[in-house]
C-alpha cells in the first residue's frame, strides 16, 4: 500500500510534526508512506515538494505570501489567524500523486490546495483521507473558532473581520467551500474527540463520517530521563520543584493563554505552604527579543530547543508541566510531556481531556479560571505520589498514542476505503 501525506510545510507547526511522525509510524509496519509538502525551506530527505524548480518556488512563495497578507489585510488586529484560500495549485497530474493509493491531507493552507484544487483531487478515483488539525476546513475562514457558533449554519457576520456582514469574506469562502466539498469525496480523520463533535455540528462537513485517531509521537526519543540528572543539566537544583511551560508569545495573544499562566503564577505565590525559594520557571521556545512577562518565581528562558533528545531531558527536568491554552486539537507540547513522564496542568478545553486524566496523570483545570490552575500546580508540589503520577503518564502515551497503535489504526481505515473503491 503507497500512502502519499500532503501539507504545506515540512515539520513546521503541530501539524507539520505530526503529519511526518505518522509517516515514519506507518513506515515501520511496513506501509509505503511518503510526505510531499508545498515548499521547502531548506533541502531535506524526509520530504518531497511540489516545487522544485525556481519558477515553482517562486510560484509558491507568491501564493503564500499573498494569502497571509491579504488575509490579514481583511482581519481585526486579532492574533485568531483567518485564511481567505483564494490561491492555490493543481497537483493531480504530479507522479507521486498518480501513483499513490491513498491521499491523505493534513494541513493545505497558503496558497496551496485552494477549495477549487482540493475538489480536483477526487478525479483521481482514489481515497482521500482528510485530517483536521484546526477548524479551517469547515469554516468560512477562521482556523481558531473560540465560541464563535457562526459555522453551524453558513457563516458570514465573522467577529475576526474589518467589514464584517451577512456576505463578508467569511461567507463567501462558506460557499466556495460548499461548491468545493459537494465534488470531493473524502473520510474525515478527527485528532480528537472535541474535533470531532465540533465537525458534526459544522454546515460544511456535518453530513461527513470522522474517525477519532490520535496523532502520535516518537516514544523513543520522548521519553523519561532521570529528573535529578536532567535538573543538573540545565543547572538547576535538583530538589527545586520546576514548572516548565512552552513558547511565551505576548500577554495579548488569546490562543495561547498566556494571561492566565500569569494570573495563576502569582496567585500560587500568595498561598500558604508555597516556598518560592524552591521553586522555579522554566520556558522553552520564546522568541529572542521579545519582551518576556514578569513572573514571580525564578525563571529560567531556554530559547527555541530544536533538539529533540535535549527537549525530551528538559521535559523530564520538570515536576510539572503547564500548558494553559485556550483551544487547542491534540497539542503535541502536552503529549511530549507525557511521554517524559511529566504531569500536565492544563484547562479542560480542546482535545487535552483525551490525553490528561485528572488527578491520574495530571489535572484539568476549569476552563479560564485561573486560580483552578494553580490549585493543579499546588496539588503536584504537595501530592507525595508523584512517582505514581509520573509513571501513568507515560503509561497513558504508550497505551493509546504509540506510534503502532496510531499506524495500526490508520492502516484499517485506509484499507476498509480502498475495499470500498469501485473494482
């Protein structure tokens, strides 16, 4: 069976990552799995690419740039990305294309695979996997809904929008899509649960079947490394308590929560029992040159990690990791935790209930209330069965995320949709 993942970038973001770790899982139960992505931005073997030749890339960095700036240009002054789709490109005539078995789709935006070309796709008589890793699919644009219910009917009114109406910009890709979408026949793969049920309540895609498969993830290189030695390396104490979060963007970016990681930090600081002198922050992937918030505990800035072996040690460095997002699909930051061994804290919101079991393998937090997520931190610095807590979060990722269990589950599915093509 050849199995060709399609997506816009290589690596780059939660669904560029997962979209290569499923790959090399189905590479080693013996399924011919190949990634081609839009652009490159540097030469790579894990991947092929559409655009190859200058004219290609030249092409394809029009067509991104194009749709992130326009898109821009019609949105608020919001961080909630929109995408307008207008660009794109054929593929269905490219070798890898023609030769596959199975299409799989992951994430296609700038200017790659426009609601036109994805409708192109089903002239090939193959099955097409589509999985969703935000909302874009099966909404006029937005690819962070929050409580926005406007893609249950025919969007349109869109909150992210400068002119916003009954036929703005949202509306109008609402239709394309629908256009697109009554041509392309497809089997909708859903990360999570949240994922999902937020696709059987969309106008677009509600009619469509979804199977709930999780991502996965390299469970022999995220794994757990003593926590003494791993505080050691970054030079920290190893009877501090460490909390670890990840990229810090700023105090205004609502995707991100960051406002409430703050909140939650001081308020801990005020309770009784907390000794702050044994504690510490640890944050990992900020941006160099960006004014970093102020927290009240002593925090340790690690930068961007593009090691994944030195991200595994700092994920095991840590007592707890905190991950307070507002709408997130499966994210990968809270599964490498896991994998290490480390606790999450993190809001009962997204696709995070399928992967921490509160007070098993970590603790879910109130949706927004900061002082719940403190009472999570609170409960790992005084719980003395963190060893137990530590060993049944990885024993969570093994059971249920591992990458032969992920494969395997995506191998039934592509082979029940090749049963069921015409012979």
């Amino acid at each position: 069976m050849k199995v060709l993942h399609l997506n816009t970038y290589e690596g780059n973001g939660g669904a560029g990552r997962a979209c290569l770790r499923l790959s090399d899982a189905l590479n080693a139960v013996e399924v011919s799995s190949k990634v081609m992505v839009y652009f490159q931005f540097k030469e790579s073997t894990k991947t092929g690419t559409f655009s190859k030749n200058l004219f290609q890339k030249s092409r394809a960095i029009f067509n991104i740039l194009a749709e992130r700036y326009l898109s821009k240009a019609i949105s608020k002054a919001v961080k909630t990305p929109f995408s307008i789709q207008w660009f794109g490109r054929s593929i269905i005539n490219h070798p890898a294309v023609k030769e596959a078995d199975v299409i799989h789709l992951h994430w296609v935006n700038h200017g790659f695979l426009s609601p036109k070309f994805l409708a192109q796709l089903d002239e090939l008589e193959k099955p097409i996997v589509w999985t969703f890793h935000d909302s874009n699919a099966f909404t006029g644009g937005c690819h962070v809904r929050y409580d926005c219910e406007n893609y249950h009917k025919e969007c349109g009114f869109c909150p992210l929008l400068r002119f916003s109406g009954k036929d703005d910009f949202s509306h109008k890709n609402w239709l394309r899509k629908k256009k697109a979408y009554s041509e392309l026949n497809c089997h909708i793969v859903a990360p999570s649960n949240w994922m999902a049920n937020s696709v059987k309540l969309s106008s677009l895609m509600g009619f469509r079947e979804v199977t709930v498969i999780p991502n996965t993830i390299e469970t022999n290189v995220f794994k757990p490394y003593v926590k003494a030695e791993a505080k050691k390396m970054l030079k920290i104490n190893p009877d501090k308590f460490v909390m670890m979060s990840g990229f810090m963007p700023s105090r205004n970016d609502k995707h991100k929560g960051t406002s409430y990681l703050i909140d939650a930090l001081n308020d801990l600081a005020t309770r009784p029992g907390i000794i702050k002198e044994n504690i510490e922050l640890v944050i990992f992937g900020n941006k160099p040159n960006v004014e970093m918030p102020v927290f009240p505990f002593k925090t340790t800035f690690l930068g961007a990690i593009n090691n994944d072996d030195h991200l595994a040690k700092c994920y095991s460095a840590a007592d707890v990791f905190i991950a307070p997002s507002l709408e997130d699909n499966l994210p990968n930051t809270v599964m490498e935790s896991l994998a290490c061994a480390t606790p999450v804290v993190a809001f009962k919101t997204g696709g995070i209930p399928d992967m921490v079991k509160h007070l098993e393998n970590g603790y879910l937090a109130d949706y927004k209330s900061a002082e719940d997520l403190a009472t999570g931190i609170e409960w790992l610095y005084h719980d003395e069965n963190a060893p137990d807590i530590q060993k049944e979060a990885r024993r969570t990722i093994l059971n249920q995320f591992s990458e032969v269990v992920i494969a395997e589950k995506h191998l039934l599915l592509y082979q029940s949709l090749i049963d069921l093509q015409p012979k």
